[in-house]
C-alpha cells in the first residue's frame, strides 16, 4: 500500500510541474524593447574640442522625446527642444542643473560632439531637482539628442564692471 501512495504522489508532481511549464508557456514575456534599466549612451559624433569639466559652463543643443518601446528609434512625443526657445541652453556642468542621465551621459564629451541618451527613469525626472513638463509621468524613461556646441571654464567668463 506504501508503494502505490509514493507512485502517486511521485505522478501527481510530474502532473503538477507540467501544469506549470503549461501555464509558463502562455504567458506572454516582456517585449523586446523594454523600458531602460541602465543609461545608453550612442555616440554619433566624438567631437575634437575641449572637454566638459566639473563646474565648467556648457552650452548644449537637445531634444528630448519620451521612450517609446514601440516606436523604430524609441521616440514617443517630444517633449523639449531646446531650439523652441531661440537659443542653445548654457548651464553649469557638474552642480545637478540638468537631469542626472544627461550629465552622466555627458561625461568625457568633447565639444562638438553628438550623442543620443536612452535615459531611465531612476536618472530621469524621477530623481531630478526638475518637475517634468505638464502631463508628462515623472517616472518616463527618455531619449534625448544631444550636441555639445561649448565649453567655458568659469574663471574666464567676463564679470559685469561696477
């Protein structure tokens, strides 16, 4: 009687564990494509001009687009340009004035350079000093394209006469 309780028990796992590998089978997994865990920097362009330092000013170009898994180039809606304000975009590289995956992602850039940053959220507005535009989740992963146009040391910047 042992026997046949062991060979039972011993049938129903085999039963149980090929149930499961059933089950497993048609859940579907994770797309391709999903969402960033880690910064992706693409160089383009490695530029040949100075390089951006720690509290030095740089002056950028950038568009910055909401990660899309499904789109070909991962851009969803664009959401920044920094052309829309008339000018390149001049901040203090080094001192969080820019969201975290943008500096990261500008680490060792010379000017000139381009680069695209596939940005995830924890380097996002998630973790920035910066609210995201309206609408937008503060936790969307990004893309951005971005081109280093200057680099200027702060000790030679012109101070206002008084």
């Amino acid at each position: 009687m042992s026997d046949l309780r062991t060979t039972a028990r011993r049938i129903g796992r085999k039963a149980l564990g090929y149930t499961f590998l059933g089950l497993c089978a048609a859940i579907p997994l994770a797309p391709a494509h999903c969402a960033p865990v880690e910064l992706e920097v693409i160089e383009h362009t490695p530029g040949d001009g100075a390089e951006v330092r720690r509290g030095w000013f740089a002056t950028i170009r950038y568009t910055g687009w909401i990660y899309d898994e499904k789109a070909a180039d991962r851009k969803g809606a664009q959401f920044i340009n920094s052309d829309d304000k008339g000018r390149p975009v001049t901040f203090v590289y080094g001192y969080k004035r820019a969201l975290p995956g943008m500096e990261k992602g500008m680490e060792g850039m010379k000017v000139g350079a381009r680069r695209t940053l596939v940005i995830p959220p924890k380097l996002g507005f998630a973790s920035a000093r910066q609210n995201p535009p309206d609408g937008m989740p503060r936790d969307a992963a990004l893309v951005i394209e971005l081109e280093l146009l200057d680099v200027v040391p702060q000790s030679n910047v012109n101070r206002p006469v008084e």
